[in-house]
C-alpha cells in the first residue's frame, strides 16, 4: 500500500509541475483562442536559466526562482510582440504554424549555446525523506507543491481583483466586446504571454532539479504535456487546466506503476485522444454547446496560385530524369533523392493539410508504419522489396486513416493536437512492442531496393527509382485535384458546415484524403528503411513532421508542384550553402516564421 | 402514410434550448408542396436556430420534423441534403478558394451517380478509384453539371456568368449571396429554405431578388423564407409566421399579420430602433 501512497504523491507533484505549464496555456488560449506551441521552449529556456543560475552564478534558491521567472517573462514578450502580434489579422492558421516555427528557433539557440549533452540540475535543498503515512516525501517535492499553491494564488488574486486580471478576463469572455469597451487587448496580451512564460520558466526548472537532469528534448515533452492537460481540463479553462493536469500526473503515475516507466507517455496521449473523442470540449464543458458561428476568416491565405505551363514542367521533368547520365556528383544524385523521398511526404501532407485543412503535425508516423511494415514483410516474409513497399503504402493508408478517425470530429487547432497525439502514440507503440517491432533495438539488416529482381545499387538507378514513384504520385493527385473529389476537399476545408449542408460526409471525404496522402506518405517510409538498412523508432520524428510541413507552406498549401518545389529548397539549398547540419532546423524554424509573417501563400500559391 | 395533400415539411412542438434560454419555443409549422411561407421576427427571435433544426445543423430538445410525411427529426444534414432540402446562410457561407463554377458545382453533389455509386462499405474507396480513372459514364456526368451550373448562374444575368472562373472571395457581397442561392438551386431543391437572401443588397438588387425568388415559387418550388423586408414578405409569401422569443405569435396572409397588435407590440417592444429598421425596410 506505501508504494501506492508514493506513486499518488509523484503523481501530485508532477502533476503540479504540468499545471504551471497548461495554467500558461489556458490563459493564452482564453485569450487568443491560440494553442501556444512554444511554451514548451519557454519551459527548456527556463531550466537552462536555472542551471546557469545555479551553477555557473550560485545564486541562493530564491533569486533563482526569481531570475527564471523573470527572463521567461521577457522571452515571452518577445515572443508575443515580435512572433505574434503582427499576424492578429491573418489567417486563423498563421498564428499556431508561428508558434511551432518559434519553438524550434528557441530550441535550436538552447541546443546552439548549452551543447545537445543532457547536463545536471542540482537541486540546492537538503537531500532528506519525510515519512508521510506509508510513503515519503522530500523538500523538493514540498517545494514544487509550495510554488504551484502559491502561483495558483497570485493567479488568483491578479485576475480577481486586479483591473488587468479584469480585463484578461473580460477580453477571454468575448475579444471584441472588450475591445469595444476600450480594454487594450495588445497589453492583455502581453499581460497573458508574460505570466504564461514565467511560470513555464519556473515548471522548467523545477522539473530539472526534481529528476536532476536538464536536456534539450525537454521541450516538445513539455508542450505535449501542457497542451494534453490543457485540453483535458477544457481549451481556455484556468482551473480546469490545473485539475487536468493533476489527473494526467495520477494517470501516467499510475500507469507506470503497473505498466513500466516506457509507458508513461502512451497514457498521456491515449488520455488526449479519449478526451478528444468523448468530450472535445475538456471534462468540465456542459455536453451540447451552441453551434459554431460562421467563421469570419478563411483558414488558409486566399491567392491566386501561379500556372506553370504544361511544357515547363515537362522540361524540368526531363532535365531531372537524365541527370544522372551528366557529369555530376554522387553527393548531389544523394542530396536529390533525399529530396525526392520528402517531395512525397510533402504530396502526402499537402493533400490533407493544404487540400483538406487537417493541419497535420504528426505525419511522419505514416513514413513510419510505411517503413515497419516494408522492412518486416521483406525480412520475415521474403516478399519482395517492390511488392513490400506498395504494401508499406496500404498499411500506411489503412492504419494511418483508422487511427487518424477520431481526430475527424474536430475542428482547427484540435486537429494538430490530435495528430501530435497520435504520431507520439504510433512511435511509443512502436517502441514498446517487441514482439512486432523488435522495440528499441531496432530493424537491422533491411534488404536493399531491389525491382524485379534486380537489386538496386548504383546510386542513380536508386535515383531514378525514387524520382519515378514520386513522379506517378504527383500525377495520381494532380489528377484526384481535378476531379469532383478536388472540389469536395477543399470545400471542406473553406467550410465545413456548409459542405455538410450540401451532403459532403466530413467522415467519408476526410478517409479518402487519408487513405490517399497515406499511401504516398507510407511508400515514401518504405523505400527511406530499404534505403537505410537500418530503422527504429526515432528514425521518423517531429522534427521530420515539421520539416515536411515547412516544406508544404514554402511550396504553398494543397499545391502539388509547389510540395516538390519545397522539398528541392529545403534539402538542396542548406547543401549548396554548405550549412552545418546543427544550424539547419533553426534555419527550418526561421523560414517557417517568416513564410507566415510574409508569404502564407507560400512560393506557388494555395490551391 | 403520405396522403395527396399533405404538407410537404410539417413541424410539431419544435423547442430547442440553450442553457436557460429557450431559443424554439414549441414552433408549429405546416408548408404545402409549391407553397412559400415567410418567417419574419426581431433579432434573436429564434428563426435561424429553427432553420438549423430544420436541415440538421443543429438538433431539437423536443418536437418533430416531418418531410413527405416521413419522421426526419435529428437527421444529419448529409442525409437531409440528400432528401432534397437545400438552404442559404444568413451571413453567407461561400467557399471562397473555390472559384463560382465549384461553389455552384458543389451544390450538386448530391446529384452524382456515376462517379458515387451507391455500394456499401467499399463505396467510399469505389468512388476514389473512379475520380482517378474517370470512365465515360463519369465524365458525362461532369460534363452534364457542368452545363447546368451555367445555366444556373445565368440566371443571374450578367452579375455572375463573367465572374464563372474567379475564386468566390474576390467577389462582392451581393455576389456571394447569389451564389450561395446558385449553389442552393444546383442541389434541385424539393424544399429550399432562404436566410435573408437580400440582407446587405440595395434596392435594385433587391427587387432582383425578389423577381427570382418569385420566378422559383412560378416553376413550382416549395420556398421558406426569413426576410426582414416587409414589403418582398407581403408580396411572396402565400402565409407569413412571426416569432419572438422563440414563440411563434401570429400566423395568417401577409395584410392579417401586419396589423396583428401582437406583432406591432413585439417589434414595438423590442425597441423603437428596430421598428424603424422595419419601416425604412418596408
């Protein structure tokens, strides 16, 4: 029984720890009805703060708090001044896609300036156990529990009965109706990111001196984290983001308790996706609410995309197809063919993010299950690679459009929620299922590309090979584009409720979406682990989501050329600029800010 | 169960609550097959959530929804697309990346046959495989829509048939109203139902708008209407229904409504503001 008194009491405190961080997000959301992607980096920066305090400038556990709070407060103005505020008048999506673009340049600095080398956090109390009841508990755990009171408080105090609390709360309630009434929504705004980032900060912190280690992965973690217990306790919701959070730290705590420490994040997630499901307005929303409001914004930037000719396009075809009988360098056919296999992820998400509107940014767990069930039919089978790889594709379509379904129902913001959710979740399977994946081993040994017959070597027949599939891929959805399905797509996605008045199932036309960027998305997987010989269960992360979404943008929104054209610059020209790969994803994350600051149509246009 | 002179959407008792507010009021309503009745009513009366009840968007607390006779209460709006039952928004909710011509095409969806056959279970993944191969049937089919979206928008005359290929969102306002009623009328509506199709149009494109929607009620179309221009009500509808709060508070031809002292007391009692918006309407 002690045990279970120990693992309530971590479930507690972490708990707590989360709540800092879903408190943030919950104000930001009540505020700007925006899904803050970067308070996880606001949380890594606060811990990195906290190490320099402690380490490097000894100062006493107080002024540490303090100093984090601070310098999170700041980079949370930064952050809303310069990231945010121009794009108040853009389109609903701009804001969410800054944010992801921001926490990658925040993370990317960290990792820059502190080295990616996990480092210690000393914790500066007295290493001592209570006896509480049956279990224990330490000054840490006393500490974290003593700043989330204290915070709740201040909170509290602020927006009762503080004129800004007033209009924080005003302008949560109903934006124009406050700014009618002459609140200053900017300096509500500032007021929100400010608080929202200094507790980040100082969750960060204490969650680096609690396991005593601080390290750059911290970041996504965190937000996934923030925003499960965030949803949970209902969008914009201050004191049932802290209930949420509370209970998501009892789930993971509980679930680690019986299960094993790899499956705390399995719980988290697969608690987002109930709750999703069952009550996509968090557990304390009254059941059946009002029904939305005709959108005032489009999703997506309205632009006319630009018409490539026919001929020009034929000729860029040509010139790629014979160039590897030219002159030219096996480095620059690898750097293509890199290029090639993220041309089809980015068809894939182009289709269901630009097309559709489902903003993805879990779409690297469909290159995954492409790339499993390749590498295991090929290997355990004997099938062969060709036949493997088209079955990599189905799979792909099938389980990737089932375990995206319940994500169907939602609406916006939620959509990137549930699909973080469910590509965290496709890779935790992937880890803890050894019988089928052989978990965190890995798959060694995959055979190489072979067709017919023939194994393909020789880096241009790879070449060739890659460039031909994508090629029919991209034809295959210059042609669904073309069709009535085209026209059904993006309906749904300008908008959703008059498509359904005109008889568009949201179920069937989202399905076929997925089926169809899911094939290509899962044949591009399945020839990257015949590629690599090697693959596991990081081997498509976030970060490659991310990538194929900035990719997207550049090229512009549901455009097929524009995704390949994307694809060439993001891969080619960090090449030709010889870019160090560490700098690259802060490079990513700096084309994606000002992709949506200045050109959310992207290069070619939405379609 | 259908009779010969049943009505062709009849509602009973329809109430639809939120939270202490009862939005639908026990709403009765019986519309005959080529008939028009007007909805008219203050702001905030109830009658664009009782349009919501009515097509699906939203559903009711209590009451019943009958079209043809059949139970269709709480259907989705899918399906009720399907029946035939079409409508317009009253802020206007176009496709705007979509150019006229997909928005109007859009509005036949429910027509197509070729390319959706009806088979369950691998239907959907049927109709996938056909928009990729595109036989001769489903091209015929395109094609055939295609002609009769143009002969849809030229109903506008002049106002739309040029602006056929540009996205819905650099069009004006008024032309964004008429595509939606394109959209509507591409469905061949058995029931249409029309939120405030003149809201924000001046008075010759009103009048426009009335000769169409008086064109539509000749050809034999059964019509619901919610207008706030008194005088387009009065010469339309062949019976007219006024709600407030929710409660339907007259019902009878045109002239009998307008000096019901019911109604008088509920635009009155409202405010003079909107009386006045009524009058200069009017």
């Amino acid at each position: 029984m002690s045990s279970w008194l120990d693992y309530t009491i971590n479930g507690l405190i972490v708990g707590n720890v989360y709540a800092l961080v879903a408190v943030g997000l919950a104000l930001i959301f009540g505020v700007s009805r925006l899904i803050n992607f970067a308070q996880g980096s606001i949380y890594l920066v606060g811990a990195y703060i906290g190490w320099v305090a402690v380490v490097q400038l000894h100062t006493p556990l107080p002024l540490t708090i303090i100093l984090v709070a601070v310098v999170a407060a700041l980079v949370g103005l930064i952050i809303e001044r310069f990231g945010l505020r121009p794009l108040q008048n853009s389109v609903r999506i701009a804001p969410l896609l800054a944010t992801i673009g921001i926490s990658f340049v925040l993370d990317q600095l960290v990792m820059l300036t502190f080295s990616p080398n996990p480092r210690a956090l000393p914790s500066q109390l007295p290493d001592v156990r209570f006896q509480v009841g049956g279990g224990t508990i330490g000054p840490l755990d006393l500490l974290i529990a003593g700043v989330g009171i204290t915070s709740a408080l201040l909170l509290f105090v602020f927006l009762r009965y503080s004129k800004l609390g007033w209009a924080v709360r005003a302008a949560s309630q109903d934006r124009d109706a406050a700014m009618q009434m002459g609140v200053d929504v900017n300096r509500v705004n500032q007021a929100v990111f400010g608080i929202a980032a200094a507790l980040g900060g100082v969750s960060g912190m204490l969650v680096g001196m609690y396991y005593n280690q601080i390290d750059t992965a911290m970041s996504l973690q965190a937000t996934l984290k923030g925003v499960v217990a965030e949803v949970v306790g209902g969008a914009g919701n201050v004191p049932g983001a802290v209930v949420g959070s509370l209970l998501l730290g009892l789930v993971e705590s509980y679930g680690v308790a019986v299960f094993g420490t790899s499956y705390r994040n399995l719980f988290a997630f697969l608690l987002l996706v109930v709750v999703l499901v069952l009550r996509p307005n968090g557990l304390f929303a009254s059941a059946r609410q009002a029904p939305p409001e005709p959108l005032t914004g489009t999703f997506i930037a309205p632009s006319r995309p630009l018409r490539i000719p026919c001929w020009a396009l034929s000729a860029a075809v040509a010139v790629f197809a014979i160039l590897p009988l030219l002159p030219v360098s096996f480095y620059v056919l690898q750097t293509l063919i890199n290029a090639w296999l993220l041309g089809m992820l980015a068809l894939s998400l182009t289709l269901v993010a630009g097309t559709i509107g489902q903003v993805s940014l879990g779409h690297a767990a469909l290159l995954a299950i492409g790339a499993y069930t390749s590498a295991l039919l090929s290997l355990t089978l004997n099938l062969p690679v060709g036949l493997a790889i088209i079955a990599g594709g189905l799979m792909s379509a099938a389980l990737g459009t089932i375990l995206i379904s319940p994500s169907f129902r939602l609406r916006g913001h939620y959509v990137s929620i549930a699909t973080l959710a469910i590509g965290e979740i496709v890779s935790l399977v992937i880890l803890n299922w050894e019988s089928v994946t052989r978990g965190p081993i890995g798959i060694s040994g995959i055979p190489p590309l072979s067709l017919f017959g023939y194994d393909l070597i020789s880096p241009a027949s790879i070449y060739w090979f890659a460039f031909a599939v994508m090629v029919v891929l991209a034809l295959l959805q210059a042609r669904l584009l073309s069709s009535h399905l085209g026209r059904s797509f993006r309906a749904i996605r300008d908008d959703d409720i008059a498509a359904r008045a005109y008889g568009l199932s949201l179920n069937r036309y989202k399905s076929l979406a997925f089926i169809f960027g899911g094939f290509a998305a899962g044949v591009s997987g399945g020839i990257a682990a015949h590629l690599y010989s090697y693959i596991n269960h990081e081997t498509f992360n976030t970060q490659q989501s991310i990538l194929a979404l900035t990719v997207v943008i550049l090229g512009g929104l549901g455009n097929v050329v524009g995704a390949i054209v994307g694809a060439v610059a993001l891969v080619g020209l960090p090449e030709v600029f010889r870019i160090a790969a560490e700098y690259r994803i802060l490079i990513y994350g700096i084309v994606l800010l000002l992709l949506v600051r200045f050109r959310p149509q992207g290069l070619l246009g939405t379609i | 169960m259908a009779e010969a002179n049943a009505p062709l959407l009849s509602l009973r008792g329809l109430t639809r609550r939120f939270g202490g507010l009862t939005a639908v009021d026990g709403i009765d309503l019986d519309l005959a097959k080529g008939g028009l009745v007007s909805i008219i009513g203050p702001n905030g009366a109830g009658k664009t959530t009782l349009f919501n009840l009515v097509t699906g968007l939203d559903r009711p607390d209590a009451g019943e929804v009958r079209f043809e006779g059949q139970d269709i209460t709480g259907l989705s709006p899918e399906r009720l697309a399907a029946q035939g039952i079409a409508r317009t928004f009253q802020l206007g909710r176009v496709f705007g990346n979509l150019s006229v011509m997909d928005n109007v095409l859009i509005g036949a969806h429910t027509r197509l046959r070729a390319v959706k056959p009806a088979v369950p279970v691998i239907g959907p993944l049927l109709e996938l495989g056909l928009a990729l191969l595109r036989p001769a049937s489903v091209k015929a089919e395109e094609e055939r829509l295609r002609d009769d979206v143009k002969a849809i928008v030229a109903r506008f005359g002049e106002r739309l048939l040029p602006r056929i290929d540009q996205p819905a969102y650099s069009l004006s306002y008024a032309n964004r109203r008429r595509v939606e009623i394109a959209r509507a009328l591409a469905l061949k509506p058995r029931l249409l139902l029309l939120d405030e199709p003149t809201a924000g149009m001046n008075p010759s494109e009103t009048a426009e708008m009335q000769a169409l929607v008086a064109e539509l009620k000749t050809e034999g179309l059964t019509i619901l209407l919610i207008e706030h221009k008194l005088e387009m009500v009065m010469q339309l509808s062949d019976r007219v229904i006024v709600m407030d709060e929710g409660k339907k508070i007259a019902e009878g031809p045109g002239e009998q409504v307008r000096t019901d002292p019911k109604v008088i007391e509920a635009y009155l009692g409202h405010g003079l503001s909107g009386a006045a918006e009524q009058e200069n309407a009017a």
